[in-house]
C-alpha cells in the first residue's frame, strides 16, 4: 500500500499505531529486563553462604612461628543428632590453617579440660592453647527443604605459660540454599577458621561475608 494516497488523518492515524507499539515493545523488554535482574539476583543469593562475626576480643596477636597446641572438641549435636567426627573436622580445619605460620602444631588426640591441655602444652614446651567449641552444628537437605546447613563456632587462644586469654571469637555461618545436596557444615569451616587465626596472627585478611 502506498501511503501517500491516504488522506493526512488515516496516514496521522498510522504514525501515531506505530509509535505506540514501539513505545509498549519498550516497556515490555524493561519489564524483561527487570524480571531478569531480579531473577539473577535471587540466583546469586542462593549460590553464597553468608558469614556473621557474634562475638569478637583480641587482646594480643602473637608472632608468626609460633608453637600451637589445638585442643580436641567434642562434637556438635543438634536437637538428638550427634554429629559424629565434627569436633575432629574442626580441629583439622584450624590445625591446616595453622600449619604455614607456626613452627609446630600438635593436636590433642582426646578430649580433656583445659586445665589438662594446658599441663600438657607446658610439658611439650609449646606457646598457645586453642580450645574449640561447637556450639551449633546442623546439617540439612537443603536441596529438597530449603533450609541451609548452620555453624557456630567460638575459637578461643591462651598463652601457655601465663594462662590469660589473647582472643576470642564467636563466628556463625549458613550454607548457600542452591546447593543440590553437595554442600554439609564441614564445608563452611574455612571462612570462619580463616577469620580467627587472621585476627590472632595480626593479618589483615578480606573474609567473604
């Protein structure tokens, strides 16, 4: 059709047709394009844990090439749950963390207090105390229930000799909801672990949160 024989009005009529399909084309790809950053927002929450700092006292760091003795903590329980074998996959985790920066590591291989540990640090000569505690350990199906898995942990240190105590944290995390069943809380231990004995040996450290 050619649009020069219609009268001016039809031809107005047609002009004013296009450009409003143009201008709700427009606002139909804005809405898309909304959905899609809201969509993608919602996807990268689920796909980072997220980490909390409860409770934080650094009274002294200590000098890299230090001795450590890492107590044993006892397992976490959650509700009638014992989770056997997270207190060792606590130690594991501060004890790997420790190693680059000390002269000697050594892990308790029971559980005792801490008047024990310490008689047994001072006899091996050994600078500091850790002692762990799990204070929250749950693990969950997270895949099916959309319940993350949860960590709280206090780290505390102690000087051997003296028995006074350089730092103390209480650290928490929860899992990533997208995380198909592969995820458990053992995994969330080394952003936490990280943060403590960053802060004990005086290193500046950007921890995810």
């Amino acid at each position: 059709m050619n649009f020069r024989t219609l009268p001016n009005i039809k031809l107005l009529h047609i002009m004013i047709l296009l450009i409003h399909l143009k201008i709700e084309d427009f606002m139909d790809f804005r809405k898309i394009s909304v959905l899609c950053v809201i969509a993608a927002s919602f996807t990268l929450g689920a796909c980072s844990s997220k980490y909390r700092t409860d409770n934080h006292q650094l009274v002294q760091a200590v000098a890299s090439d230090s001795s450590f003795y890492i107590m044993q903590p006892k397992d976490g329980i959650f509700g009638d749950i014992n989770y056997a074998g997270s207190g060792q996959m606590l130690l594991l985790e501060v004890h790997k963390q420790l190693v680059p920066y000390s002269s000697l590591v050594v892990d308790a291989t029971e559980i005792k207090t801490r008047d024990e540990a310490f008689e047994e640090a001072l006899s091996q000569n050994i600078d500091y105390l850790i002692d762990l505690q799990i204070l929250h350990w749950e693990d969950r199906a997270t895949e099916w229930s959309g319940r993350p898995d949860r960590i709280t942990i206090h780290y505390q240190a102690f000087n051997v000799n003296t028995k006074t105590m350089l730092a103390s944290s209480t650290l928490s995390a929860s899992s990533k909801w997208a995380s198909f069943g592969s995820d458990h809380p053992v995994d969330l231990l080394p952003v936490p672990t990280t943060q403590f004995v960053s802060a004990l040996l005086g290193k500046s450290l950007d921890v995810e949160k």
